[in-house]
C-alpha cells in the first residue's frame, strides 16, 4: 500500500514526470523527510517491543524499525500549518485499544435519561427572534455564549451518530437558514461559522447531537481570516487559484477525489488525524452533492475507520460576498475511553504531530465511496 513515509519517491517521481504539480508542491509546502535513530539497550529491548513493536515483523525487523524511525515533516508556506508524520507513533503506549463500543453504547443510553437537548423547546433558551426549526433540528440560543450571536443546533437524535443522508441535509440546511435569520435581523454580522463538536474527546460537553452556529462581524474568526489571507497572497504571488491547486496537489499524490464540483482531499498537513477537507464552490446548503459527500465521509469516518469523537467546521465566506470557497474540515479527536489526549504543546505550540498515514484514510475513503 501507498504510504505518505515513502515521500521521496513520490516528489522524485513528480518531479521526474516535469509537472506543474511539482511546482506546486514547491510553491505551497516545505518538506522533508529523514531518519530518527536510537540504540536500545539489550534489558530494554523485550518492552520496547511489547511498546512499539510490530507484531506482524520477525522481532528483529520489528526492532530495527523502532531504531530507525523515518519521519516526515511538511509545513504549509501560506497558511502556516506544519505536520510531523511518524507512523510509528500509533503504537505508542497507552494509544493501542480495543473495541469500546459497548462503552459507547452505554454512555448514550445513560445520557439519553435526563437530556436537556430530547426537549429543546422546554429546556433551552431561544434567540430573540425565535427558533428556526428543521425536520430533523432545531436551533436554540446558547446559555454560555462564544459570542454575540452563538447558537446551536441541536439534532432530533440523542445519539450523535446515528444520522442518514436526509438528517445530515436538513442539519446544514436549518444551520443556513439560522445564518441568514442572523443576517436580516443585523446585517454587520456578515462572517457565518458551524462547528460541530461530536462527543467529549472533540470539546462537546454534551452528548446529545449538537452543533455551534455563530456569526460575527468585522474580521472572521482568526483562522479563517488566515485562509482568506493564504488565498490572496498565493493570488498576488503566482495569480493562480489557492484551492485549485491544493486540490491539483493532493489529487496528483493519490489523496484527492471529487463529486460534482465538491473536492475531497486528505490533507497532507493535517492538524491532527485523518483530517479531511471538502472544498465546495456552493453554499453547501444549495448543494446536494456536498451534502451527500459530508454524509460519506462522516459514515466512513465512524462506520469503517471507527472514530467515536471528531470535530466538523464549516469555514465560510462573508454572507454576500461569496467569491471563496466553503471550507468543511472533519478531524478525528480519538477514542473516547483511553485516558491520553490527542494534542499536547507541540500541537499548541509546535507543529501537529500525526501517526495515521493519509494514505490508509484515502484507501477506506475510496472503498466506501465506490461510486466517485
Ligand atoms: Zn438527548
């Protein structure tokens, strides 16, 4: 199988094919690959195998890869994000665990008892100008505000997820039209967010299916402004398209695909696992097949590569001023019962350090959505 720890090869093989795309690749990112070593010493090699070895390798190959350890560093010029790759990393301890889900099965029955989110018209609060409500969810104001307007969108399921394609629909759908409600009661708020926390390992403190909606005004919020300002400068630096060739990149690396005009890519600098993003030209609420790829991936995402907790975002362009993409990014945020947390201060304060190839993420993507 493809793996993104046989980097070299890939750009020797870019670069020999002459293409713009190695090009590309030069004008977007920094990168380079190497090898960590360390000696083990005879007494500690048994746990270090027990730690990190591979179990499918004869213990002296599998010994040798945690001596040699082939690390991957990529950092995105424009936008500032930088990843480490070390697929070994996976192993660490503390990080390998069994199936939990009937632990998961239990936490959203318990929770379902006393849900607030089951009966949102009596237990939560509305904004001033009432609730907009869809078949399958309605919005409700938040009780801790984010911001001036910061309201959510709580799914008719309590189990976050346990949705099909018409649930997924009317969430962005109702999520949109609380957007323009925003807009028409104040039009300065003028820079729509949706970020969906899917239970607590991603930020949710409830386990009930909800997402944030917020808009705000004057200057997006900070990370978006960044993507506006990556876009403008890759435009004024090489008057070519940010997006169009982020997409020409990752597809000529094996790590995109498409529906319609809606691009998939698993990102090469990732902030943290199995990141994906979905670029869509549309409004992803005037758009069916947006809709329909949130929907795969996010079935993928759960269904085949079993994530349990993950954050979706929508970064959006200012209402009325369309002329940038809508930017959906899903992240996986790991297992719900083991006690370590996925980011530390490298992620904070460093680069986002990942252990789970892109290329295994494509190759399940692929698979289930068979019919791209
Ligand atoms: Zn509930």
């Amino acid at each position: 199988m493809d793996s993104i720890l046989d980097w070299e090869e890939k750009v020797a093989e870019l670069r020999r094919s002459k293409s713009e795309v190695y090009d590309i690749l030069n004008q977007i990112y920094l990168h380079y690959s190497a090898e960590g070593t360390m000696i083990i010493p005879e007494t500690f090699k048994d746990k270090a195998l027990t730690y990190m070895g591979d179990k499918s390798l004869p213990s002296s190959e599998a010994l040798e890869r945690i001596e040699n350890q082939r690390i991957l560093k990529i950092y995105n010029k424009w936008t500032g994000e930088g990843t480490v790759f070390n697929s070994l990393r996976a192993q660490r301890p503390g990080l390998v665990i069994e199936n939990k889900s009937k632990k998961l099965e239990n936490l959203i029955k318990e929770t379902e008892k006393n849900c607030d989110f089951c009966n949102p018209e009596k237990y939560t609060p509305e904004d001033p100008f009432g609730r907009i409500k869809g078949e399958h969810s309605i919005t409700a104001s938040n009780l801790a505000k984010y911001d001036v307007w910061s309201s959510l969108l709580i799914f008719r399921k309590h189990n976050p997820l346990d949705f099909n394609q018409w649930e997924i629909s009317d969430y962005i759908d109702t999520a949109f039209n609380w957007f323009n409600r925003v807009y028409q009661y104040d039009s300065s708020y003028q820079f729509p967010f949706l970020v969906w926390n899917c239970l607590y390992k991603s930020g949710a403190s409830q386990v009930h299916g909800h997402a944030q909606l917020l808009v705000t005004r004057d200057f997006p919020y900070a990370k978006i402004g960044n993507l506006y300002k990556a876009a403008h400068n890759y435009k004024d630096t090489y008057n070519k398209d940010y997006f169009k060739d982020l997409y020409y990149l990752h597809q000529a690396l094996g790590l995109a695909n498409s529906k319609g005009n809606v691009k998939i890519l698993v990102n090469i600098s990732p902030i943290k696992e199995k990141e994906i993003l979905i670029i869509s030209p549309d409004r992803p609420s005037s758009s069916p097949d947006a809709k329909e790829v949130v929907y795969q991936v996010l079935r993928c995402y759960i269904d085949v590569l079993g994530v349990e907790s993950f954050n979706l975002a929508i970064q959006c362009p200012p209402i009325n001023y369309e002329n940038f993409p809508y930017i959906i990014k899903i992240v996986d945020r790991g297992k719900l019962f083991t006690k370590t947390v996925d980011m530390g201060g490298m992620e904070l304060y460093g680069s986002s350090v990942a252990s789970e190839d892109p290329y295994m993420v494509m190759k399940a993507l692929r698979e289930y959505l068979g019919k791209f």
